[in-house]
C-alpha cells in the first residue's frame, strides 16, 4: 500500500523527481491538433466517424513510436519519443504525423492546426472522471477552463532539465533562461486571434486562456534561487483539481483545497499518498512544467509543418551553448516584468521589448543550425519562418487576420 505523506517528505519528493539531472541532450514533442472537415474546415467532426480509422494507431501503430492520444474536445495528439538529436526527433515526428494525417484524410477530415478553434465552443467528447473534475472545478472561475480544455492546442517541446553545474548546461540555468524565452516562443508563434470567427484583440488568445484559467495552476511560479524549492512550493500550494476516489464516485475536489492543505489534514476523507501526490503534479499546467525534464508549454498550435521551425528554434535557444548565449542577451529587458507574458499573447512581436528578442533569438537559433545542420530540412523551416514572420514583425496570427479583413 502507497505510503502517507507529511509536508516535508512531499517537498523533498517534488524537489527530487521534477529536475532529474544529467547533459542536455534528448529532444521530444507533442503536437495537438483540432480536427476538421476536410470540405468545410468551420465543422467539427464526431469523434465516432474516425474510430474505426484510428483504431490501429492508439496502441503503438506509428511507426517511430509515438503516442496518440484524444483531449476533452476531441483533439488529436500526437507525443513523440525522446530524440537523441533535434533532427531524429523531427524525422520520428514526422514520419508518424503523416500516418496519422493518412489515417484522418481517408475519413474526410484534417489536422487543423490553430492554437484555439476560430470557429466552435466544442463540446466535451471524453467521458472521463478526471475530466468531469476538471470542469467543475474550473467552472468555479468563468469560463477560461472549459475554453482550455475543449478547444485550444499547442506544440510542446520536452528537453533535458540540465546538469548539476552552474554553467549554461545546467538546470538552474535552464530554468531561468526557458522563463525568459516562453514570452518570446508566446509573441513569435503566436496564431490564435479567432474565437467564434471574431478577432479577439489578442493574437494567442490561448495563452491567454490558459492565464486565465486557474493562475495557481498555469500561471509560472515565482522567481526562486533554487528551483526545486520553487517548484515544490508552487506545486503543493496548487489547489487540487480532482481528488480520485474508487468508481463509480466522483472525483470533484473540495473547493480551495490545496495540495498542502490536504497534507496537514484540512480535509479528512482521507490522506494523500505518494500517488496522489504524482497525479497532482500531472494537473499542474504553467508554461515551463518541470517533469523531469522540462516541458515548454507555452507555444500555439502552428499551421501544417510550421511545428518543425517552433520545435527547431525552441530546443535550440536551449541546447545549442552559442544560441543560448545569445537568447540569454536578447531577453535580458525581460526577466522581472510581470506583464510581459500578457504582452506577448496580446501584441506578439509589435511589443517594443518583445519584438527585437524575437528577431535576435530567431536569428540565433537560425545561424545555430546553419553551424550544425547547414541545408537540412530543419534549417529550412526557420530560414522561412524568419523570413516570413520574425524579420518583418510577423506572427502566424498575422495570417488568420490578414484572411479575414480579405
């Protein structure tokens, strides 16, 4: 039987198993996508009409070994295996996104990649106890949640914590430098400015949703001279957002309850274990969430291949040493400034501070790879994303509203 915890096992707990250290070196990604009429791309399609397409791919069909998997509204993802290399991550990805894209087309549907549906309030298509929680306890504070949870997706790029050192190759390091870039992956790949065919004023409205969904689960935590320390305050002052029970009860949390709460027996039904603990930690949703490694959550679903050059640039700021230098320059005006992970969902690349970080880190990522991987197909995809988008002040966004205004 899982063992009961006290607060100090919790946070040594925490501490110990979310920055698993060692050289940074593997690369994964996960690609959500919404899904589509292929002949009228406003119309969502039933989940029903993809099962017997789909059936062979949910348990290990891809051929690299990636993961499918359906969230509450109905989209797609796509988890790959961990990389040992940025381009073996692509090609595995790739490779089983086109079976994946295969398999959806001889439905008479398509992988739409936008980070919110411009068009539906979807409804929520899986039965799940976790999943009932979930809008309960987002329900408590407007509709953010329910918005989170059915109708936005991202591409998110897992890397290595880091090393024990104080260096660039570090995960105290890492930790700051992914805080100082997740504005700048927020304002360069920004491409959700739709809700309901109407502009919203913000370019990644999702970023925004998800800010506003539940701050003391997908907000980042506070600035802290030891992030494991950091992270495990955050984690245990997060409330709970189901509370598992044997079925077929339900999983509703009490309201308020936080995680550290619950440890010092506020709530009696019973007391956490060491599972509970692990299942709370997979609720937490902030834009860098340390799992081990570290899960950059922050970036908008992109638009057919445009996951390539946001995986490329993102993994490269952080692993490549000379890239990470210089994105650790370009973003110096932005560590400290509270506002700027709005600005960036608002104003992406039209933010006077964010706007020359976005042409500078682009550009590094960019040079990072003609040094390493000159001509390949990842070195193409930021070659034409910066001259489509960060060198003239664009974002994806910019495309979605470009098409609107006709």
């Amino acid at each position: 039987m899982d063992a009961v915890l006290n607060e100090d096992e919790a946070a040594a707990y925490v501490g110990g198993i979310c920055f698993k250290t060692g050289p940074p070196r593997r690369v994964g990604v996960e690609l959500e996508w919404l899904v589509r009429d292929r002949s009228a791309p406003g119309r969502g399609v039933p989940p029903e009409r993809m099962e017997e397409a789909l059936a062979p791919l949910w348990t290990g069909g891809l051929p690299g070994g990636s993961r499918l998997t359906r969230e509450p509204g109905g989209q797609l993802e796509i988890s790959s295996p961990p990389g040992e290399t940025l381009s073996e991550c692509i090609a595995t990805t790739a490779a089983d996104l086109t079976m994946l894209r295969k398999r959806v087309g001889e439905t008479g549907a398509i992988l739409y990649g936008r980070g919110l549906d411009p068009y539906l309030s979807p409804p929520r298509v899986v039965e799940d106890p976790r999943y009932r929680a979930m809008e309960a306890h987002f329900d408590r504070t407007g509709p953010w949640g329910r918005m989170m949870m059915r109708a936005t997706a991202a591409v998110q790029v897992s890397l290595d914590a880091g090393d024990d050192g104080d260096g660039p190759t570090g995960y105290r390091h890492r930790w700051r430098l992914a805080h100082r870039l997740g504005p700048v992956l927020v304002a360069a790949f920004a491409n959700s400015p739709l809700w309901r065919s109407r502009p919203t004023g913000w370019l990644s409205t999702r970023q925004s949703v998800w800010a506003r969904a539940d701050p003391g689960r997908t907000s980042p935590p506070q600035a802290h001279a030891d992030p494991r320390e950091g992270w495990a305050r955050y984690a245990l002052d997060a409330h709970l957002l189901c509370l598992r029970r044997e079925p077929p009860a339900d999983w509703t949390a009490p309201p308020r309850l936080s995680f550290r709460s619950w440890l010092r027996g506020v709530h009696r039904e019973r007391r956490p274990t060491r599972a509970d603990l692990d299942y709370h930690l997979g609720t937490l949703f902030p834009p860098v969430r340390p799992r081990g490694w570290l899960e950059l959550r922050m970036i908008d679903a992109q638009c057919s291949d445009g996951w390539i050059a946001a995986t490329a640039v993102a993994a490269t700021l952080l692993d490549d040493v000379r890239a990470a230098e210089a994105a650790w320059e370009a973003t110096e005006a932005l560590e400290g400034d509270d506002a700027v992970w709005e600005r960036a969902a608002r104003d992406g690349p039209a933010d006077p501070l964010l706007g020359p970080a976005v042409r500078a880190c682009v550009a590094a990522a960019e040079s990072a790879l003609a040094r390493t991987e000159p001509g390949s197909l990842v070195h193409h995809s930021v070659i034409e994303f910066a001259e489509r988008y960060s060198e003239r002040g664009r974002c994806p966004a910019h495309d979605q509203l470009e098409k609107l205004r006709g």
